[in-house]
C-alpha cells in the first residue's frame, strides 16, 4: 500500500536482487540490495488491490510454478492488473533450447525493440552466457528441469511460444 500511494505501481515478480526502474519487487527472500521490495509469496498476492498494478514483470519465475501455480499466478495477474496494463515475462522457451541442441544458439537481440514494447530496458537481455547449452546434453537438461536434485530451483513447467500465449490467452489476457 505504501508503494502504490508514493505512485509505484510496477511489479517485478520474483524480482530476486534486481533493482529495475520505478519496479517493486516481489518476492520470497529479501535482498538488502534492493531499494523497493515486499517480502511475500508470490503465489498469494492477495494483498495486492484489483487493478492497481499498471505493469507486471518476470524473469525466469514462470518455469519454477507447476501448470496449476501458473495458471492461479495468471488468475492472480488479471485481477490485479489495470485494464490497461502490460506483463512482461522472460523464461526458457523449450523450442528453442531444443532448437540450440542442433543448430546454433540465437540469442535476443533488439533491446531497444523489447524496450519499445514496455520490457524493463534495465532488465537482463541477451546474455552471451546463455549460449552455454550449444550441443551440450548436460546444459540442454538444465534448461528444460532447471537444477535437477535441487527441489527449490527446478522446471516444473516446460514453456513454448504457443503455450505461454494460449495459457495467457485462456485467463483473457491480449
């Protein structure tokens, strides 16, 4: 409530350490590092009025939610989000990890692109590091279950293109 009435209505979901632009972070553990931050699961956000948030932000969250946690996180999103607001999400696209297998990485380009759409033109974009799983089995593994033997860093959600638009499509998001 303080964030929303000093005119912070941007939410950066499972925000870890980021200090992003005018975002407020959410999320499980705190960071002294981070300027604004609510200390919550991400999971409830009932403390979170109906449509106050004008931008809803997340990177590399989604893939950690199994498909029913995903599909309340959405449910969750619209209720919260401003008839007019924007989501932003950054996750694995299984596609193209499968893709990286057999052919050469293609990493995100365009910044100023993704920026011009509403994406956090401070947020991480196109890290040459994750190029890492080029014809890798190991590193294509990973991409897909996360951290296997680590039960709080796993996929349990294998996200594509076409599933990631027709679950948000389902919850009546455009």
């Amino acid at each position: 409530a303080a964030f929303l009435a000093n005119g912070f209505s941007k939410l950066n979901i499972g925000g870890g350490n980021k200090n992003l632009h005018d975002f407020v972070n959410v999320d499980f553990v705190p960071h002294s590092s981070v300027e604004r931050e609510v200390i919550a699961n991400i999971l409830d956000l009932t403390f979170v009025p109906s449509r106050s948030i004008s931008h809803i932000h997340s990177n590399h969250v989604i893939e950690h939610l199994s498909p029913n946690e995903w599909a309340c996180q959405l449910a969750q999103w619209r209720r919260i989000l401003k008839p007019d607001g924007l989501v932003t999400i950054r996750c694995p696209n299984a596609l193209g990890v499968a893709y990286s297998f057999w052919f050469p990485a293609i990493l995100e380009v365009g910044r100023e692109q993704f920026a011009a759409c509403g994406f956090p033109s401070d947020e991480e974009f196109g890290n040459p590091a994750d190029g890492w799983g080029h014809r890798d089995v190991f590193a294509t593994l990973h991409w897909f279950f996360g951290d296997v033997g680590n039960p709080a860093n796993q996929h349990l959600n294998i996200i594509t293109p076409g599933t990631l638009v027709s679950d948000m499509e389902a919850e009546g998001f455009h």
